[in-house]
C-alpha cells in the first residue's frame, strides 16, 4: 500500500466517524491514528505530512471500523485509557471509566479534610484505584461490609459505629500479619 499523509488519513477516518455516528469523530481518529504509528497525539498536529505507510495503515483502519462499525470504545481498541495522572490498561472485560467520573473525583479532591465520602456501588478494581489515590478519606462498601441491614445507617451518615469496625479489623489484620511473619 502506498503511504498516505497523516493529514489525509485523519480527513477520511473523521469522514467515516461523523457518517456512523460518533460523538468525537476527531478526537477518536486522533487517538487511534497515534496509537497505530506509536506516537502521541501532538506529534500529528506538529507533523500532519508525515507518512502513514506498512503495518500502520491497516492497524489504523482496522481500528477505525472497530469504532465506526462495531462501536468500539476506543480504550478498548487502544488498551488505555486515562484516568487523571494513570494511564489503566483496560479491555473488554472491565467498564471504561467515565468523564463525568474524573469531574467527581476532582469535586470530591476539594472537600474539607475531614470530611467522609461514602462510595457505594463500586467494583474492586475501582475500589484499587481509589485506595491507591486517595487513601483514607473516603469509605467505600467494600470497606464497611454494606448489606441491607445497615444501607439506612449508611444514607443517613451513621459511619461512627461502621468505620470503628473497620479499624478494628484493620487493627486485627495487621496483628496477624506481625505474628505470622
């Protein structure tokens, strides 16, 4: 296959992007045509007669069909995709973290030390994330065993006698790993 200017690539990958119907045809193709020639995104806008040529010309228009004609998200096309400072490695099997998430985490990052977040209806992996991140200004249902039997507790703020259990535990876990090393 001949080589084709990344400027031209881009033009016919957003022509097909709009037709099917896809939110940010720009930004996907951007995306993509950068993740097929190994680059990022700003070496396109600094080079936009560079060659598209060899294995990345089918790696890009394998991926723009994906996008257009299955819907693929793009971080599954990609592997990636960003979340504030990390880059997660993502496919199929796990949800794509939303926008509107990172806003949260931000208005979340602003609030007065102290104050408790409860974070109910998360998955482990995000439940990783976010220990990682953000430490022990929040807790989440996994921390504090949420069941039926105490969701009222939870919803009206009652975290005093749930959070003095969770270091309890916490306290008796570390216990255990002292004596068994």
């Amino acid at each position: 296959m001949a080589a084709t200017p990344v400027r031209e690539a881009l033009d016919s990958a957003v022509i097909a992007l709009t037709a099917a119907g896809v939110d940010t045809p720009r930004l996907d193709a951007e995306v993509l045509l950068a993740h097929a020639l190994g680059v990022d995104r700003a070496r396109l806008v600094i080079d936009r007669d560079a060659p598209v040529e060899g294995p990345a010309i089918r790696t890009f228009q394998t991926a723009v069909r994906r996008r257009a004609v299955e819907r693929e998200p793009v971080a599954y096309i990609t592997g990636v995709r960003g979340f504030r400072h990390l880059d997660l490695h993502v496919d199929a099997r796990v949800l794509v973290p939303r926008p509107e998430t990172e806003t949260l985490v931000e208005a979340a990052l602003e609030l007065p030390q102290g104050t408790r977040v409860v974070d109910v209806g998360t998955g482990e992996r995000a439940e990783k994330i976010r220990t990682y991140n953000y430490g022990e200004r929040r807790v989440t249902d996994h921390r504090i065993k949420l069941t039926v039997h105490n969701l009222d507790q939870v919803l009206e703020g009652e975290l005093d006698e749930l959070t003095a259990g969770l270091a309890a535990d916490e306290k008796r876990r570390r216990l255990q790993a002292q004596t068994a090393a």
